[in-house]
C-alpha cells in the first residue's frame, strides 16, 4: 500500500521499521531454543467486533507462541475474518507479534497480556469495489490461563487497522494447547 504521498510513505517506512524488529525479535528467539527451552503454544480463536465504517464483523484466528520467558512470548498469526450481514468486507492477515505478561497467579498461570503486532494485510472491500494489501499494526489486550494439561483460554480485545482507511474492532475467546 506504499504510494508516493509523504504520509503513505511514513506510514509504510514505519511499518516495514516493525517488521524488521519483529524479525529480528523471532531469530533470537529460535537461536535461543535449548533443551531447557520454554513452552511452545498453538491456538485457535473467535472474535466479533465492528469493522469500521463497515458494520458488524467476524474473525477467526490460528495462532503459534514461542515463550521466551514467564512474561515475554513471540508469535505468529494467521486471520481471516470480514462483515457479518453481508459480504462487503472480506479480508485476511498475517501477524507477527510479542507479548507481554503480568503473571497473577501461579496456580493455572493466571496473566494478563498485552500484545503489539505487525500485520500484512489483503481485503476486498466488495460494497465500493475496491481492494488493498499492505501493511499495517494492530494491538490486543486481554486475560489468559493455562492448566497444567497443557490446554488454556484467553478472553481479549483486538485493534486491528486495515491501512488508513479501515479497522476492525473486537472481542474474542480462544483456546490453547501448549507443549
């Protein structure tokens, strides 16, 4: 989405600044696999929220989590959601991101998150016939807990912005299995 107008092109320099950090952030981290390495985490979940200006939208997320420490991980996510009531906005993405943690409780680690992500992005948005990819952010905040089984639940909020025009609001519950 990078086009020659000085804001775009700030804005593009500065997503592709986040995605070279991220990059960077998940090579350290894979360098850093020991056989005392931390836990790895797979993960689906379900949001609803409003993508603005389109209306009520729907997203379903696969994610992957790399625990660096008790209170840093490194992910990957793959997304694809869109408008609820009709086919307007339809759209897919791929985050990298890190999170945060304060641990609240050892029993079932108990944590709240929050979480910083770089996003590459493709919607279609169907009601003005237009398309877009680039590259963008987006920022959750939420409550996690995992048993000792390996399976845990989360309960967030996600910013997610589709390029300068478009962002997607919402609420999700999610499930996890960690190894």
């Amino acid at each position: 989405m990078c086009r020659t107008t000085a804001a775009l092109t700030k804005s593009c320099t500065s997503s592709l600044r986040l995605w070279v950090f991220s990059g960077l952030l998940l090579i350290f981290a894979s360098a850093s696999m020991g056989a005392d390495a931390p836990r790895n985490s797979l993960g689906v979940s379900l949001s609803f929220g409003d993508a603005d200006p389109e209306g009520p939208a729907g997203q379903l997320a696969a994610t992957y989590w790399y625990d660096i420490t008790p209170s840093l991980s490194l992910g990957a996510a793959y997304k694809d959601g869109g408008t609820i009531t009709d086919d307007d906005l339809v759209y897919t993405a791929v985050t990298v991101s890190a999170e945060g943690r304060i641990l609240l409780s050892e029993r079932f680690r108990r944590s709240l998150y929050g979480r910083l992500s770089g996003v590459s992005y493709d919607y279609d948005d169907r009601g003005d016939e237009f398309k877009d990819h680039g590259y963008s952010h987006a920022l959750a905040t939420g409550f996690s807990m995992r048993f000792g089984t390996g399976v845990g639940f989360e309960v967030g909020y996600e910013y997610l912005r589709l390029g300068s025009d478009k962002h997607v609001s919402s609420v999700g519950l999610g499930i996890t299995y960690s190894f």
